[in-house]
C-alpha cells in the first residue's frame, strides 16, 4: 500500500508502538456506556455476552522480528 519495504514499515510500527506505550497506560480508553451495545452481533447476545465492553476488528499486521528484546515484547502476539 505505500510502496515502502517490509524492513522500514516493521521500524515504523515499533517506533510507535515504542512511542505510543506509555502514553496509552494513562489513556481511558473504555467506550461510553450502551456504545458497545449499538454494535454488538445479534449471536453475541443470543451466547450471552451482551456485557462485552469491547470490540477488535484483528486486523493483523506482519513486522521484522527485532534484535532489541523490549521491543519484541511489546509487539508480541500469540
């Protein structure tokens, strides 16, 4: 999409996953009450989980693994 190589969208990413951090430990990021609901899949209800305070979309994005280990740390997903 942007014509750039893996290897510098992968330092782009944990740049500002680096960045980006700290900053999103101080930030509320929990939605307004009833926000979640207007959204939610009629099969999460019927499977009874109408309280779920969030959704992902999982979006997946493929990064160089990084010689520095703070950094695979935060990017780490299983």
């Amino acid at each position: 999409m942007t014509a750039a190589s893996t290897s510098t969208v992968s330092r782009n990413f944990c740049t500002w996953a680096v960045f980006l951090s700290p900053l999103f430990e101080f930030l509320e990021l929990k939605p307004l009450p009833g926000f979640v609901e207007e959204f939610l899949p009629r099969e999460f209800i019927e499977a009874g989980y109408e309280d779920t305070e969030t959704l992902g979309d999982a979006t997946e994005t493929w990064i160089g693994q990084s010689e520095n280990f703070d950094i695979n740390y935060i990017t780490f997903s299983s």
